[in-house]
C-alpha cells in the first residue's frame, strides 16, 4: 500500500494520539535490512504499521503465517507482510534474499527474537540476509517508557557475525519494549 497524504497524516494522528514519537531519520538508500526490537508485545505491529504510514515508507514485514486468515491476511498483505512458515528457517533467508535483489527499492523489515517472548540468543536470519544480498542494517527499536519508535545508525555488517551480532545486540541495550528490555 503506497501511503497518500491522507494516510499518512492517518498515521501521524494515531502515533500522536496515542502519545508516540518518531526519533531518528529515515537513510536514503534503495536496499536494507531493517531490524526492529525489542519486541515484545502485540503493540510492536500496531505502532510499527502506524510509523510506516506515518513516514511514507514501504517495506516487505516477516509475519507468522498463523496471522493471515480472513480478513486480515488480505490487510497484512496489503500492507506489505509476507507470511512466513517458521519451521523452514533456511527458505526464508534464501527467498529474502532473491526477493531483495530482484527489487530496485526495498527495505526488508524483521525482528531479530523471531518472537515477543524473551530469548536468550537473537536469531541470525537478518544477519544472513544483509550479508548475502549485500545491503546496510537498519537498527530501529521500541522504547516503551518514552513512547518512541527510533530509526538509528545504519550498521554495515563486516563479515565477522559473531562480533557484529555483539555490537548490535550492544546498541540495543538502553532500549525497553513493552514487558521487557532489549537483552
């Protein structure tokens, strides 16, 4: 859905209502992978859709396939979400991947927990595919306490997984989702 005037101040209007704000700027670049946590509540879709709205980007949004019955799967498409079977972890990476550089512009939107729930070890997926499409990381997160969705750096993964995986996972921590932190 290519956001209009309408539907961004749409977007706006809920984000202020609701007493949200957007820090950060958007990078002007055609291909990324953007990261978003910590994720931990339902919330993260609504106020993460409405600053997608409210900015007048597009971006492609991993979702649980169990998410796309009727009528929201018509909705969640429209806006971009592309259902994903979690049992086939590698397909996503590949076909992520091959849909990134088949696009001349698109931001490929995940969560690195793959889960509200708190984890231990983020998962690599996002890392996998920014190395192999060979596009900038995005970090943007939640910080419930201020209302704030945040858009950061772009980070630049150097081939050294573990030690990048640690550096971001190290940027992350100030920032608090709804029922936890970023760790």
């Amino acid at each position: 859905m290519k956001p209009n005037r309408f539907t961004r101040w749409c977007g706006r209007s809920l984000l202020r209502l609701c007493g949200w704000r957007i820090a950060g700027e958007l990078p002007d670049v055609p291909k990324l992978v953007m990261i978003v946590a910590p994720h931990s509540s339902n919330w993260d879709g609504l106020w993460g859709m409405a600053v997608k709205i409210a900015c007048g980007f597009e971006v492609k949004v991993l979702g649980k396939a169990q998410l796309f019955w009727w009528p929201l799967g018509p909705l969640l498409r429209r806006l971009g979400a592309i259902p994903v079977d979690r049992a086939n972890a590698g397909g996503v990476v590949r076909q992520a991947v091959d849909a990134i550089r088949a696009a001349p512009r698109i931001w490929f939107v995940v969560t690195p927990e793959g889960t509200r729930k708190r984890v231990e070890k983020w998962k690599s997926g996002f890392y996998k595919i920014a190395v192999s499409a060979q596009v900038p990381i995005l970090l943007a997160y939640f910080h419930y306490p201020e209302k704030v969705v945040g858009l950061g750096p772009l980070f630049h993964p150097t081939g050294d997984a573990e030690a990048d995986m640690a550096a971001i996972r190290a940027w992350y921590a100030p920032w608090m989702g709804k029922h936890r932190g970023s760790t």
